[in-house]
C-alpha cells in the first residue's frame, strides 16, 4: 500500500524540500499540499524545479484524506492547524517549533512571545523526532516535534559525549548556518548584497534553539543539567549548517577512547556517521547525513566536537520524511539512501 | 539483468558525478571504476559524499568484465584508452572531445593539439550524443561522442529555430559558465579568491565547443552553413550553463509561432522543456533537464533563444546515462526523472 | 575653497556610495544628504561602513546651502526633486535615469510608464555624462544625466568601432551584473538563497537601457541607426558589471588596426583603459575604471567587444564624483584616483 | 620628507594589499618591491587592479636604499630574509610569523617545523605589532611583529575582559575566515569548487595561531595563564575575519559594566571601536577597523566576545602600514582613514 501524505504550507524552503525529497518515494506520496499565497497554482508553476509534479495544485486545506501530515508553517501558527487534523487520527509531524519544548512556561517564554500553548495536552504527548536518541518512541508517536536544525545538528555532535558523562555542564554550541535555515519568508530581510562577502553573530545567547538543545541533552544523563551557550552565526552560502561544540573534559579521555565512544552510539543510526578528518557540510548537500567528529584538545582538557548536515534535509525536511517512515512502519531510511551532491 | 558500467576516471567531475547519479539505477550498476592517483582507495574515502558506496575501491584499470564504459578522461587520452574496450565488443560514452569532431582534420587543429586522430576509424563511426536530435542513431551505437556542455546547452536553445530555416547563419552565443564546467583538475588555476565576486570572458571567439556547435546546427538543414561567434564566460558559481544565443531573423515570426515550433520541437524529448519565463539555471541542479526559452526580439528582427541546465548531469554525466539507457534498451530516463535542488 | 555637496537620497546604494567615495575629496564635501525613511538618524548608524563621518545626520529635505546636488532618488522621482534646486542655481547630477532619454517620447514609452516627462525643458538642456564622449558639454552643463551602468559600460566598449564605422549597425549587448545594480530596494526580490548558485537573463530585449544605448551610440556618427539588442543577466555577485557587445564588421579589419583605433581613441580618458587580455569585473573593483577590450574573429567577421567597471563606481557614484570635476572646474580625477581592491 | 619603503615578496596577497593601501600614503612610498616569480614585470601587469603604479618594476632583490621594509615572505623564510636590512639600520615589520613567539623553544614547535629560529637575539628584541596593546614599543621598536590575522582579531575581542579580569582562564576562540587568509599561494588547495557553498573546521585545536593568542593575552595579567582552545573554520568568502571567543566569567558583570570597560579600553585607539550590535566583516571590507562586541550571557555566566575585520587590511597589511606610521612618527592613522567597501 501507499500512504497518503499531506504537507501544510508546500510554499516555504522545508514544504518544497520534502516535496523534492519525497518524489518516487516507494511507501507514500504527497496527496495534498498547502500554501495560503499560491493556492490555486500547479505546484511546477510555483516552483519551477518541481515541474514533475505536473498538474499537482496547491490548496488552501487539506482537502484529501491523509494518513500523515507534515506542517511546515512558522512557528506559533503550526500547534493550531494541526490540532482538527489530530483529533481525526491523522499522524501529524510538525516541522515548526511548536511541540518541541515540553515545559508549557517555556513554550511561553521562547517561542509563543508571551502566551501559553495553544494545545498543552499535545504537548505532554509529542514525542522529539531524532531518531538516534528516540526511535522506538517516534514509532508510537501520533505527533512528532521535528528538531530544529541547529539543535539536530549540536545534540548529534554532543549527545555521545553527554551521555557517557565525559564532560562538564558548561557547553558553548557556536553554530554558522546558510541563509536557508532562515526561511523563504526572509528573503527581504536577507538580500543577496547584504549576506554575500558577509559573516554575523545574531541573538547571541539568546536564540530559542537554545533550550532546545538543553532540554534533550538534560534528557541523556542524571545529573547537573548541561549550561548551553549558543550563538549562531550567518555565512554567505545557502545550504548547510555547521556546529562547532566546546565541553570541558569531566575526566581525563583518549582520542581514541572517544572515537569508539562515539562509534558505538551511532553504530545502528544509518544517518549519522563519525568521520576521520573535520567533515564539510557540502559533503550533506542535499542529503539526509549527518557528519559528527569529536577531537580532544589534550592540552587544555576540552572537548570539541563538529556536526554538519544540511539544514533543509537531515535539519528539516529529510528528517520529517526519516520520522515518517517510522512511524508508519517503513524502513527507517527508505527514499533517503541518495548521495550527497558534489562539488 | 542489471547491466554492468565500467568508468575510466572516476575521481574528474564527471567520473564522481556518473557515481552519484548512477547510484540505484534501476537497471545497471557500476562495477568497475578506474583513477590513477586514487587507485587503491575506497571511493567513498576519496569522495566522502560517495560514502554510501561502501568499500567499492578505485582501481587502475578496468579488471571487471562490462557491458558498457564511461570515459572521462582529460580530452586527447580517452580515444586511446577506448579502442582496446570497443574492440572487445563493449560499448563506449565518451564524456571527452575526442569523438565528437567528425572532419578528421578538425581533431587535430582544435583537440589534438595539431597531432591526428589516434582512432579515425572509430571517429567516423561515432554518434553524437544529444537524443533531442539523434535518439535512433543512439540506439544503435557502439560509440557515443557525449557532449561538451556549452555545445548542449547552445544546440537545444538552437535547434528548432535553425531546423525551421527562420534564422540566418551569422549567429551569436555568449555562453556563462559555473567552474566545475574547467574540470576539477583546474583547481590550481581557479582559485577562490580569483573565482568569487569576478566576472570574465575566455578564449574570446577562439573555444574549441565552436566547431562543435557549427557543425551540429550544420547538420539541422541544408543551405550555408551556420557561422557562430562563441564567447564563453566564467561566473562565480558552481554548476549551471546559461547560453544566450542571438540570430537575426530570416523572415518575420510571432512569439507565438516560434513557441509553438519550439513546443513542436521537444514534444517527445522527456529532458527538454519550453519555457513561459526566462529559466534559471538552478531549476536544473542537479537533474538532468535542459529548459529553453525563445523570445522574438521584433523591434531588431532578432531571437534571442536561452537554454540552461547543470553543466555535470545534462552537460555530462546525465547525458551520458541518457545515452547508456538508449544504448542498452532501457526507458531513456531510467534513473534521472527526479527534481532539482532549490534552493 | 571647498565646494558643498548635497546628496538626495544618501540611503540607497548609489548614494551611499558617493558618501564612501567623497570622504576627503580634495575640492568638495557633503553638506547636506537627504534620506526619507532614515531622516534623523546619522549616517554613521544607519551605515556602519561609514562610521567616519562621525555625527553628519540625514535629512528629510535639503536645508544647506549647496553648490552641486547629486539625486540618487529612484527614477521617476528625480527630476521633480531636482528642479527647484536647478533653479536656485544649484549643479544638478541625476543619477537616476530621468534625464537620459533626449527624446520626450521615450521618456514616456520607456521610463515614466506612459506620463509625460516633469520638466521637459530641462530634459532639452541636461547632458549625457559620459566624460569620454562629451567632456567639454559636461563642464558647461546645469544638468548632467548620469549613465545608467550597463549603458556605460556597452557604449564604453563599443563606441570607438561605432564611431570610425568599421561596424554595422545590427549590434547585440549581452550584459552582466552583480545584484547591486538592481537597487538597495530590491533587497526582497533578490533575496540570497535565489540569486546564489544561479544565473537568468531579465527583461530580454526589453529593457530601459537599450533605448539609451542606442541613442548615444547614434550619436557618434552619421548613418544608419544602430539597432541593439540588448539583453541582461543577473549573476551571484554583488558588484560588477560585464558587457559582451557583438557587432558584424563592415569591413575587413585586422585585431591590430582594432586595438589601435581604440588605444587613440580612449588616449586622453583616465578612467577608461584598453587591455591586452579579457578584462575582469574585479579588477576594478572598488574604483572608477572601465576597462575595454576588443577582438576580432575573422572566422565570421564578427567584433567582440567586451567592456567591464563596478556599477556603483564608473557605473553610478564614481562617473557623478567624475562629472561633478569636471563641472566645478577641478581636475577630472580628484579623489578618484585610487587601485581597486583585490582579491 | 617621504620615506621610502621596501616591500619584500610584493606578490603575496599581503604584499599587493600593501601597495593597494599605500598608493598616495601622505608620508612613504614604495621605492623597492620584490617578487621572485615575477622579477621584471611591471607591476600593474602583473597584477591589473594595481595599474596606477605604472611602469614601477617587481625585483629580485631590495636593490634601493630603503628607510623601511615590510617582509610578506611565507612564514620560516622571512626572518633571514630581514636580518641584512636590519643589520644596516633599515626598520623592519615582519608580515609572517617569525617574530611573533618570544619563547625560542615555541618557535621550533609552532613554527619552525622543529628547526630552531635562525636569529634568536632579534627575536628577543622584537615588539609585538598591536598598537591597542604596545603603541609606545612599537614607536621605538627596531623589529615589529605583525600579529597573524586570527590572533589580531581575538585578543582585540579579548582583551579588556581578560586585562580587567573579570574572566577564567578557559577560553574558547571560534574562529571563521575568508579564503584569503590563506594566502594567494594555495589558489591550489582551495579552488572554488570546494570552498564553495561549504563550511569546514580545520587544524582543530592545533594551529600555530593558538600559542600567539596564548602568550598576548598572558602578557595582559598577573595570575594564571590563559589556556586558549582555538578551532578556525573556512567560510565561503574573500576577506574578513570573524571570532568568536568565550569565557566564563570569574565574576558577576552587568552587561552595562562590560560595555563600559570595553569603550574604557579602546578610547584612544583609532582603529578599534565597540559596537552597540553584532558587527558584520562587511562593514571592515577593506579598511583597517576592527570592530568588537561583547556579550554577557546572565544564564550561563558566560562572556561573548565577538571581534571582526579585514583579515588583509587590520589582519595584514593595514596593520603593518600602521605600525610603519608609528615607528616613523608619523600620524597613528595615515593613509588609513578610510570607509569601508559596502556592499
């Protein structure tokens, strides 16, 4: 059988991506797509690179009947729209922000610019869509919260390390994405002449992914709850994210010793992989990979440890269609096995 | 059966990029794949967005028993290294220039360096490789000259309007480039800091894709001969090729009837679309489509016809699996109907 | 003495760029500089590249006395802004393109969306600034209409064939552009993740800038009209503009007798030079150059002329600075003098 | 009086940038360059965005009396290059790092590929080149040190916290740059291609910048020596540096009373200035700013402290230039004072 899925809001870089990705996939195809501004436009019109779907339409509801449904709108808007959907037994993963902190003040605080959730009953029961630390909870799941990308990408570089309890609580994330992980929406704000020949900090610890990835690295281990500094950073490229994590050693550890350490955490996850030398986010360019590399620094007993991976795929897209295939009972990597493109 | 692919130089552009795309081809597969610097080497080691190929190692020479061998080797070695290859009965693509010149003398005054053919039996023999013009005679070949990637792009923005007889022969193609069009091996001379933020043109009128496309649009109708001025560019930007290309008028048309001719034209070419709207390069990257455009120029008596696509698939390796599936029988996009990478 | 500038609208980017340029111009300085949506604020913050001017705010009219007024308002708005300043007795350069176009019918078709021209007695008096044609009609001028970047460019590379005649009158321009030439305002339309990685041809044959080509190219000398196809393109670079100019000679010519025409030609400019090899875009980067180069391919009698500058200097701010010498009475290269900035 | 400057190994990106800046220097000029490879060239043939220099010739050796030399000689080569001039009394700033590690022994580990350094008493006797920390040494210092690129862009973010201590000794520099930090001399190893639409840590925790950010910011206070883990990163650029360093604080702060302390700090220092906003390398293309931003994180009790420039201008050359000033008496700031390049 095929499933039938359904995209909320096709329109923005994470709903074209999974359209892209999920063309040919062997156990579901797109039914109905959203997208408020070009309802009523044949999805290859809108986007010309999606000119295969040929006389696909976008809609401004779901109309169809779906299995599963994948909303991409921004974040605050997305709870909302998926709730009716919910309650009629569709399973529902939610690419925005809004089930993934499941405190409800932090909801408040980070995401909801003051007011409470607008559905705290699902938010005790979503479930985080990374798949190398919940998989047998995302198969269960009726709502997945999938990752941020710059929390998919620091919690991969760090959890091994945090889950052995080989460093300290005090961690800093410096994180330097492509313009893409802004969204299509941001387009005005990120004009070619401002972001080319250009790199900043922005919301210099004070980015809501920082909870994020505080929250699931909390979850790894008892003990002091991890301290994350965050800053993230924008370089003039359009695809990619780089995390570069810094943990102070809590003991003494060979590099060797991490590298299996780290080996054996990820031997069963097909998408992330430790690498020998530091990884480039190009080698992900436009696949599900994630490309973790851990280094001790000996002489000042400090952890570093790198993760990259393409923000639109393995930080978006690619891991909603991961998360899917699990929790409808397909093969955990099917319609993802491509390789990266080059150069 | 699953048809076995030998490739001569895998680790150039268009060797890795064969790899890539070649990747679940549904009905062949490689098993051989030689480079010399890196023979010995896993290719996912070299190449580590290859990584999914596993422990497939390079090797010096093809040691394997094919069906059919790719070569992308550097133009003037690939002849030589064929003959052996097509003399036991396997079929040949070569992605290098040395078969695509049919008047012997050509070869040696713009390929060879003023050397002759190595192989002149075999150059007569030899089909050119755009299926939009020669699909049968494809079919039929033991040797494909696979297309430079300024010719392909130049010729399908050119071809129906030629073919129809409603240009004259003075024509113009200013042609814009991407780096990975100069090979990987010219990494030395096109360096970042020289590449990015700069704009220039190259071997003004004096490119060796000149006779290429002369002698191709030549062939599309009787009557004198077309005369190209060819100026290619470098722009700073990967892949993708923009042609715009310029011929007056031999009697006056509408847009609409020079669209309609242009639709006429590639009806059945699955690769080649007409455009509403000048293209962009990057609704081809990565896939294999080209995407022209006509535009009547009514005030000068000019069209001015744009063609675009990704210099490595359609301008190389797609095209060169597009010729394998016609060579081996199999459906002409076998492998390569999937959409491009936005953004 | 030191003669006062006011700029009308600072904000965009060719008017901050003539604040960048005159920073310690020998014979003048910014008195007054006008910017709506940022009046009140100091340059200095809006602006951070330009820090040096210390506590210079911006102003919502101008309300200094000043000798010379530079409008870098979008076109349509400029003229109406200028006129009462013309007259007061105030110099008037405008940068935008509401002066260029002589003839009042082509104001109306090309540039004011069918309304006739604000001041058209004005249009009758202003001159063409493009000091290598009309150096002597510049320091006489009340009114100077500053060249839009591509048509300084294609007439910079075209006019010494033009004007000896050794070319016909069918002519193609295939320009193109970094983004800034579209405008600090176009932020939104030319957002980096669709201009990165990507290269299109815009407004194809139908752009604002052929008719101004034409008309300064029909000056130069009696005969036929020339008819100029002109087509631009937009490439993923910030400045810079390329103008590839294709014209079928009228006689043999040898590249000799070519080069020669054009060295006597540009001999007194000094800011246009003829180079040996194809230009780069970033070799003048930064400054006032334009660089030239012609070729001859006798294969199709065909010349090639290239023609390269940075549209906000030679092609905006840096031909205004050179105007307004020249209409001041100083030395043609004051404070222009400078390298470019490489890499 | 003008003094007169001799620029060894002018071809370096280094050196070009020299001469770029110091074209119409109000107090030296270059009277002597060298350039093994291209020894008898014109300069401005060369390299065409120095042209103005007009037929002033590249040597081999400094064959002119001089007053000051800048050595852009690679790293290793430069210090026995310089010891002649020294030895007859010509001052002398030393662009590579061959001055920079007092301690002989760290020399041969860093730098010296395990040779010892081949003048250890000028090494002794040579002034670091930060004008914010040692202006009065540098007046009177005979051999400067130019500070490497990263290490001038972090310990001027550094600095004032370290100097106040109000931060721990564990610090963190997270460091990204433009490819031409790397210099012009590896167009090889970083074509475009690959530094393209990437991101890439390297040499993580094991660059020879490291123990230079270490012994400046140990000369800054008594008590425990920094313990600095440095990890640069490659970003898809041409010039500008980025850091961002972190560092626990050793004691409350108030956001307020970091801002003050940095202003304190650099009050008189013309060519670093702290921003009220997160800075962007953009706003430096070109000049010799360095702009720096500091960040308390109240959660984590962690200080931000972001520095960015031009790593050829305050990172190189422009550093160097202002070094000459100081050590000739001229003005801090001559032939500096210039905007930034934006966009």
């Amino acid at each position: 059988m095929t499933y039938r899925i359904g995209i909320i809001n096709v329109t923005g870089y994470a709903g074209m991506e999974a359209a892209r990705l999920l063309w040919k996939h062997p156990g579901a195809r797109i039914v109905a797509a959203t997208g408020r501004s070009l309802a009523g436009k044949r999805l290859g019109d809108a986007f010309p690179h999606l000119a295969l779907y040929g006389d696909f339409t976008i809609t401004e509801e779901i109309e169809t009947d779906v299995d599963i449904v994948f909303s991409a709108l921004p974040t605050g808007e997305s709870a909302k729209a998926c709730a009716p959907l919910i309650a009629q037994g569709v399973k529902c993963i939610d690419i925005a922000a809004d089930f993934r902190l499941r405190e409800p003040g932090a909801f408040e605080q980070w995401i909801g610019g003051g007011k409470p959730h607008p559905m705290p009953e699902l938010l005790s029961e979503a479930v985080y869509g990374l798949p190398e630390l919940n998989r047998d909870r995302i198969r269960e799941a009726r709502v997945v919260a999938n990752p941020g990308c710059y929390p998919a990408t620091s919690i991969l570089a760090l959890a091994p390390a945090v889950a052995a309890g080989i460093v300290g609580p005090q961690i800093v994330v410096d994180a330097k994405s492509g313009i893409s992980g802004a969204g299509r929406g941001s387009g005005g704000t990120f004009g070619f002449g401002d972001v080319n020949e250009d790199v900043s900090a922005y919301k210099i610890a004070n980015h809501n992914h920082q909870p994020e990835i505080q929250q699931e690295l909390a979850g790894l281990r008892e003990g002091p709850a991890p301290k994350v500094t965050f800053v993230p950073h924008l370089i003039p490229m359009t695809r990619g994210i780089h995390a570069t994590c810094y943990a102070p050693l809590a003991r003494p550890v060979t590099q060797a010793e991490v590298t299996g350490l780290y080996r054996d955490f990820y031997r069963d996850a097909p998408f992330t992989n430790v690498t020998e030398a530091p990884p480039h986010t190009k080698h992900t360019l436009g696949n599900n990979m994630c490309l973790v590399h851990p280094v001790v620094d000996e002489r000042n007993g400090m952890l570093v440890a790198v993760g990259v991976l393409d923000n639109l795929v393995k930080g978006a897209a690619g891991q909603a269609i991961e998360n899917m295939n699990l929790m409808l009972g397909l093969d955990q990597p099917a319609g993802l096995d491509h390789p990266a493109m080059f150069p």
